[in-house]
C-alpha cells in the first residue's frame, strides 16, 4: 500500500514529512517483511510476480487444497480455511482499488473552484449585514469572514487527503499499527513467545 503512484500529493510539505518520518521510523519493504514467513524457493518464485500478495494468497489456497488431498484436512474445515483466503483476497483488492484508481479530478477540482468563489464573495454578501449592526460593528466581518473561510477550506483539504488513505502520511490509516497488532495476536493464539513489539507513535504519529 505504501508503493508510490503518480496521482499521490507531492508538495513540498508532504516531501519533508516524509523525508523527516523515514528518518525516525523503519518504513519496512515488503521484501523484507515477507522474508521470515517464506524458504527460499517461495521468496525466490514470489519475487519474478508482479501481484505479490495476491500470488501468495494464491499459493496458501493450493496448500489448502495439497493438504486435503492428502487427508490431513476434512472437507469442512478446508471449505472454512478457503472462505477465509477468500475474504482476505476481497480485502485486498478493495484496498488495491482505493489505492490505484484515482477519483475523477472533477470533484476535486470543482469544488476547490466553488470554495474559492465563496470566500470571494462572502464578504460582499455579508456587508450589509454587519453594517445593520452598526458602524462599531463593522469590523466583526472580517474575522467571521475568516473562520467560515477557514471551515470551508479545511473540509476541502480533508477531504482531498482522504481520497488516499495510504499515501504514508501522518493523516493516513496507520497499516503498520494495524499490521503489527493482528501478526501479534495471531503468534500468541499460536502460543509462540518471540512476540514483536507494538508499533510505538513517532512525534505522536501512529504509522
């Protein structure tokens, strides 16, 4: 999720967030996440696939199949262990789909449009209405102008940010937490004691 695409924010802050968070916190590559879960043959077969998490959703589903065949499995419990690759394999392709689909930019470019139009002409339509209240009055329209100007613009900015939860930002969803948090209880309902740490907040960030 955390491969770049072109249509992810590219200003000069977001590159300085970036550059600071890479410094401070182990941005794993998949390469290196997978390695300890795999022999040599799987990493070495995985790495020539273009898909990589979906070629190794296609694989545990062949040793699911391996194992029934073998009588190791009854059909029940192999019809439940399939269901369950199944709905990670949906998982996955609709967080691929939020990932590498961009939104059409007309939203995104018609309504940065209309907000800007807005907090142009704000000011002139409330004129007369803080000019009933008086000369003394009069100066309120600016900071009221600012603040319904501000409002506007940051649901602008939510929302376009939004539209790429997995950029890697500190706004984003934090997949290494999540990740980490399901790869621990799934060791300790296995019983395995080498538990990995919980992912700790950098600067009060949880990646």
């Amino acid at each position: 999720m955390r491969q770049r695409t072109q249509w992810e924010h590219q200003k000069m802050v977001n590159k300085r967030y970036r550059n600071f968070f890479e410094k401070n916190f182990d941005f794993a590559t998949l390469e290196k996440e997978m390695a300890p879960f795999l022999n040599d043959e799987d990493e070495q077969w995985v790495r020539t696939k273009k898909n990589i998490p979906a070629q190794l959703l296609d694989r545990q589903s062949q040793h699911l199949a391996q194992l029934k065949k073998e009588g190791y499995l009854e059909d029940f419990r192999h019809m439940e262990l399939q269901n369950l690759i199944t709905e990670l394999y949906k998982e996955q392709g609709a967080t691929e789909r939020i990932k590498n689909t961009p939104l059409p930019r007309q939203f995104a470019t018609t309504s940065t449009i209309f907000i800007v139009i807005f907090t142009f002409l704000l000011p002139f339509g409330m004129l007369t209405e803080f000019h009933q209240l008086g000369d003394g009055f009069l100066w309120l329209m600016i900071p009221f102008n600012l603040v319904v100007s501000w409002v506007f613009s940051l649901m602008e900015y939510m929302g376009d940010y939004s539209e790429n939860p997995f950029e890697g930002l500190i706004n984003d969803v934090p997949i290494y937490s999540i990740v980490r948090n399901i790869e621990i209880d799934l060791k300790d309902m296995l019983s395995e004691t080498d538990l990995p740490e919980m992912i700790q907040p950098v600067r009060n960030i949880l990646f």
